[in-house]
C-alpha cells in the first residue's frame, strides 16, 4: 500500500487529529437554540462534533473570503504575521 493511500485511509478512519486547546465559546439563545435543534434532527452527533464542524466550515469559508492575505502563526515566538499569496 502506497504512504498516500494509507494516510487517506487514516484520515477517513480516524478524522483530523484533535487539538489539545479547547476553545470555550457562549453562543446567544438563538444560536444556542439552533444547535439544539440541530442535535434533535441528528441524535446520534455529539454536540461537541456539530460545534467543531461548524467551527471548520467557517474557519475554511473565512479562509476562502480572505484569498488576498493570509494569517500565519508563527509557532516558536507566538507572533502572527500576514503575508500576500
């Protein structure tokens, strides 16, 4: 088996590897309200992997809309930069 074909089989078994960051957030009872009738229509989801998800698809729709610059963090000093495509 090819390294590229077992990564995708990892990926497709496993998911994206789990932050060790949590993120708290407070969302207003509207969106509050949203997720939990989201969790109605789908039982067998967490709320934990609907909130992630949605997280995801925002962060990558966001990171679509900003095509011009991107943010870059910068690990070993903690500073962000931005720099042009």
């Amino acid at each position: 088996m090819k390294a590229s074909a077992l990564m995708a089989h990892w990926q497709q078994e496993y998911g994206d590897p789990v932050a060790e960051h949590h993120y708290p957030v407070s969302l207003n009872i509207k969106d509050a309200a949203r997720v939990e009738a989201l969790l109605d229509m789908f039982p067998g989801l967490s709320r934990e992997r609907l909130l992630a998800d949605l997280g995801t698809g925002g962060i990558k729709r966001s990171d679509q809309r900003f095509s011009l610059c991107r943010w870059q963090h910068d690990c070993c000093t903690g500073r962000r930069r931005i720099s042009a495509l």
